[in-house]
C-alpha cells in the first residue's frame, strides 16, 4: 500500500469530499443571490389605521413614509410618533422574516450529509 496522498487513492480528495465542497460553493453561491435579491425588496407596514405607512428595503433602508393629515395633531406629537415607531418597527420585522425564510429554505448544511 502506498502512503502518499495522505492515504487516499490518487492523492486527491475522495469522491464524497469532493462531492461535498461543491454542493457548499453551490450553496453559498445561492445564498448571495438570495441576499442581494432580499435587499431589493420592499416591506410596507401601517399603524394607526393606516394613518402612518413605512416602507424598508431588505436591506433595514426606510424609503417611504407617508403620514395622513389626519394623524397629526399638533397637541398629541407622541400619538404620531408612537405610529412612526410601530410602523417602521413592522415593516423591519416583515423585512428580517423574510430573510430567515429565504435563507432557511437553503436548508442549511443538513442537505449537504
């Protein structure tokens, strides 16, 4: 028998190594064009009765938000922020579940076992 190579027939990798770091590049590979595509996206949210609306990319950006007049009432500001804050919180909740989904749908590294 032969020792080099470090034991394995030919020197190289085994089939199955080999096998497993292409499906880890592939997967990583995935995993950046669900990235990029996530934060491209936009998540709108209300609050208020939609006296407020916020809209975030998928990258935490705020780029919307549009307030009703009705909503502001120069004697109750903290009403109005409390919206804003409820608003844009939710709109980033919507933003941060949508990328737990898209990057549990990879399936993590179980696929690759």
């Amino acid at each position: 028998m032969s020792k080099r190579g470090g034991g394995f027939p030919g020197g190289g990798m085994p089939g199955n190594m080999n096998n497993l770091m292409k499906q880890a590049q592939r997967m990583q590979r995935q995993m950046e064009e669900a990235q990029k595509e996530l934060e491209t996206k936009e998540f709108q949210a209300s609050a208020g009765g939609g006296a407020v609306e916020a809209t975030v990319t998928g990258a935490h950006r705020i780029v919307s938000l549009k307030i009703s007049p009705e909503a502001i009432d120069p004697e109750d500001a903290e009403t109005l922020q409390d919206m804003i804050i409820a608003a844009v919180n939710e709109a980033m909740k919507s933003a941060e579940d949508a990328a737990g989904a898209a990057m549990g749908g990879m399936g993590g590294m179980s696929g690759l076992f």
